[in-house]
C-alpha cells in the first residue's frame, strides 16, 4: 500500500490517482511548496480530467498538485440529474418482493423528487415520508402524491420539460389505493427529467 504525497490517504497499490484529492499518485508531489513563489513563465501545465464513479469531478493541474472539485450531479441547465427507472422491473420487483422494493421504490421517488424541485417541501426525506405514511394509515402518503403533482408541474415549467399537473389524477387514485399506479405516473414523469 502507498500513501498519497498531498494528503495522507493511504491508496491501494495500481492506481494512478488518490480517490480522495485526485493528486497522480506516480509523480512525486513538490514539498514545502510557498504560496508565493513565482510559476516559471515558460513551462506549460498539462490538465487532466478524471471522472469517478461518486459524481465528482477532479480537474486536476498536475504541476502544482491542487486539486479543483467540482459537482457533477447536475445535468445541463443546472437540473440535478435524476436516476432513470425502467417502470415494468420496478413492478415487477415489488411483486417478487413481496412488496419490499415497492417501498424502496417509493423512497427513492420522493428523494428524486426532492431534488428536482428542491422547494418547500424538500426537506422531508423519502424515509421521512414513508414513515408519516404509515403513521397516518396512508393519508400522508395520498396528500404527498398531490403536492408531488404540483411540484413536478412547477419544475417541468422551471427546467423547460413538458409535465402536466397531474395532481388531481395522483390524488384521485391514492383515495381508491391506487398507489402503485402512482408510483408508475410519478415515475413515468421523474423519467422525463432524466432523458434530457
């Protein structure tokens, strides 16, 4: 095992970067280095990007070893990026599961929609809203379906995506325990955020 020259983190042998500043871990990294000290005019600095599977971005500049971070969890035009789920495995999972990636799956919607409208009504994690939704024998879980209409019309409209308002259907069908046919639409809808 090495250990990273900018930061201390000890790195598993064959790789080229440290997972944690991005510094090249083949190169020696320049000591005591001044804040100060004048750059040679003449010497050109090669820039690497490097992409990580965690979302991040490290713009590397291989000369003075400092790393420049930046968040790629967003696509074009500021939207964060939304994770795109196939509808019918979704379903079908929660049939084989008796249920429980159903409960997943509703936790992962209300986090997507979170992040996408990031309003208000934001600040309640999907297990946050799962649990409410049990506490008060689904009532939560129908009044979530119909602001989450609203809020993903609202964001259709911010981010130049075509959503209609379907609160009034979402509300529609959770009174009648609908629920998985509103996990589909709500779906359906999230999915047109992430395809562009």
């Amino acid at each position: 095992m090495k250990y990273c020259s900018s930061c201390g983190t000890q790195v598993q042998d064959g790789l080229a970067f440290c997972p944690n500043c991005g510094s090249p871990m083949n190169q020696p990294q320049p000591q005591n280095v001044e804040m100060n000290q004048p750059q040679p005019q003449n010497v050109e600095q090669p820039q690497e990007n490097v992409n990580y599977n965690n979302n991040q971005q490290y713009n590397q500049n291989a000369y003075a070893g400092q790393p420049n971070y930046q968040n790629n969890n967003q696509n074009m035009g500021g939207r964060p990026a939304i994770q795109n789920r196939s509808i019918g495995v979704a379903i079908l999972l929660s049939i084989v599961t008796c249920g429980i990636y159903g409960i997943i799956w509703f936790i992962s919607m209300v986090n997507d929609v979170n992040a996408l409208c990031n309003d208000e009504h934001s600040n309640q994690s999907g297990g946050v809203v799962f649990l409410l939704t049990i506490v008060t024998c689904g009532i939560y879980g129908i009044v979530w379906f119909y602001q989450a209409g609203k809020r993903m019309a609202n964001a259709g409209a911010k981010y130049g995506v075509q959503v209609s308002d379907n609160s009034t259907i979402y509300l529609i069908l959770a009174i009648f325990g609908l629920m998985i046919v509103d996990y589909c639409l709500v779906q359906a809808d999230l999915n047109k955020f992430s395809a562009q």
